[in-house]
C-alpha cells in the first residue's frame, strides 16, 4: 500500500531541528555559546527509506560514522599491465 504524504522530508527536518534546538538552548543556554556560530544543527541531512536501496543496516552505519574522519576513495582501482 502507498499514500502522498502530507509534509516533505525537509519539511519534517526542519521542524524536528528548530524544536530540538529550541528545547536544548532552553535547558543548557550555556551550549550555544560553543557553537560555530551559535546553529545547533548543520544545514544538511540524510533521509532514506528500509527498501529498494538501502537497508537497516546501510542507514545505522551512516549514523554510526557521522563525525569521523573522511578518507577519499578513488571511485576506480588502477589496473596494472
């Protein structure tokens, strides 16, 4: 079964960041001023579904890795003759 949705994934992104931020700076104002420029939150996100393209564990990795260190990986190996 399918159905439209309502609201679009940003949209429910920016809701869930601006009331967590706003919760968290009420708390701990003390937080903000740790902060690049006092956001809580980066402008990006990532969204995806348990399906087609990805699965469970495709999307515990992505959060499990955020904040570690990004190493470039050649898209292609190089073969030798």
């Amino acid at each position: 079964m399918q159905s439209v949705p309502k609201m679009t994934v940003t949209r429910m992104v920016q809701i869930i960041k601006s009331i967590t931020a706003r919760e968290v700076f009420a708390k701990h104002p003390e937080v903000k001023k740790h902060l690049w420029g006092g956001s809580l939150w980066t402008s990006g996100f990532y969204a995806n579904t348990v399906g087609q393209f990805a699965n469970e564990e495709t999307i515990r990795n992505y959060v499990r890795d955020q904040g570690k260190k990004y190493t470039k990986r050649p898209l292609h190996s190089k073969k030798t003759n």
